[in-house]
C-alpha cells in the first residue's frame, strides 16, 4: 500500500505572529517557518504504518515556493521516502491545493491519503474534504485513530457529540486531528539521509491547474489587547457596567 501524505510551510507555532504595517497580511521576513502541527501529526501517522507493514513507500508532497523544500526534508527526515513540490509563489488556496493533489493521486494511486485537518494559518479545514470530493474517495475527517481491518480503514473520528468510528473503503482521505499521534524528534543521522531522498520539483501547470488566487485578502489587524478585569461588588454594578460600559445588553 502507497501512502501519500500533504504538508504545508507555515510559521512556526513558537512565533508571535506580527501583522505587516499595511495590514496586507501577516510578517514572513526573516521569521523561523515550520511543518504545519497537523500535518506533522499525518506524516507521524504515515510512518507509524509503514513501520507496522501496513504502507510499503510514503510521497510527501506541498504546493508553495521553492523555500518549502525545507519542510519536505523534513517530512523525508521523519520518514517519507520521497517527496513532490508543486512550486508556485502563488497564496495557494484550498481547492487549488486539492486539484493539485487529486492530480498527483492519479497520478500516484495511493491507497490512503493523510492530511492535516487544518492550517493553523489559513484554518480553512477545506482541502481534505475537497480532495475527496473531487476524486470520489472515501473521507474520515478529525481522525483519532486509525487502523486497517479487511482491507477497510477504520477511522475513530472526533465528533461534537464525542467519538464516531467508520469503516472505508480504499482509497481513503483522513484528516488527522490532534489526538492521533505525538510527533516524533528527528535525529540528525535521519535529517543527514533526508539530503539525499528524491526531490521532485513540479509547477502547477504540470497538473493542468491554475493556483492564481480567487479570494482577496482586503486587510488583515491584529486582535485587540485584553482589556484588564474588574471586581464588581454587586449584582447592579455588574448589570450597570456591562450595559453601560462593555454595551452588551
């Protein structure tokens, strides 16, 4: 069984995001990008298969500039055995990304197909159900565990309600939530391997898709500072000021 599993190049989760000075987006210059978290997680996932016999080879693939080879090297450190880079300068949006992938897995045919739930900078939580979409696969969203049973994926999915377990039929697209796995380190002797795991570099149009943005960002603000609380010392003070002052009844 072939794996393929979808990374995105973010900033890295330690970093206070800083908003740019024309509120166009967000600051990238010179600030430390990492592995989405949760496509961290998927990648762990496709490795932990493929330890267990289940997954014979792992395809990473992402779609954005050529800096993202960074985050693949990470993924072929982790354990993929190769990778994919769709490269455009283009902000990718969700159903880009998905035709793109839905591209590669023809091209490919994986069995199960892993991605992140969402972007912690976008958080669209899109791309997965779209790639499902598109091909008419099978989808676990949200997944908490999974196994493989009779030549089915059983995907335990985190619901409002509490947990639902699915049985799929392959090919399968989950999306990995946090409850999934723990990331592992990556030791230096695998980063070093990673270096020499292929690295294909594509363009979008090899794909015969378009990743020309049809959504504008018009302006992107920082929230506002938390405001500091106060000690009311009765019911009519509460009411007072949260009518008066905070203007909320």
């Amino acid at each position: 069984m072939k794996a393929l599993v979808a990374v995105k190049r973010v900033v890295d989760y330690n970093v206070k995001v800083r908003v740019k000075s024309d509120h166009t987006g967000v600051e990238l210059t010179n600030v430390k990008m990492a592995i989405n978290p949760f496509c961290e997680i998927a990648v762990e996932e496709a490795v932990r298969l493929k330890e267990a016999g289940i997954v014979t080879e792992i395809i990473a693939v992402t779609v954005g500039p050529q800096a993202a080879q960074e985050q693949l090297r990470s993924a072929l450190a982790v354990g993929a055995d190769r990778a994919i880079l769709v490269q455009t300068e283009d902000e990718a949006q969700p159903l880009a990304i998905a035709k793109i992938l839905k591209a590669i897995v023809d091209e490919e045919q994986p069995q199960v197909i892993l991605l992140g739930k969402q972007a912690i900078d976008g958080d669209n939580n899109q791309t997965g159900q779209m790639l499902a979409a598109l091909g008419g696969y099978s989808q676990g969203t949200f997944a908490s565990k999974l196994t493989f049973v009779d030549g089915k994926a059983q995907v335990m999915r985190e619901i409002d309600g509490g947990l639902q377990t699915l049985s799929l039929t392959l090919p399968v697209v989950v999306t990995t939530d946090l409850r999934l796995n723990e990331p592992r380190y990556t030791s230096l002797p695998n980063i070093m391997k990673a270096k020499k795991k292929p690295l294909d570099i594509k363009s979008p149009a090899d794909y015969g898709v378009s990743t020309t943005p049809t959504i504008k960002t018009i302006k992107v603000e920082p929230p506002r500072e938390r405001q500091a609380g106060v000690i009311v010392k009765t019911v009519e003070d509460l009411v007072s000021k949260l009518k008066n002052e905070a203007k909320v009844i």
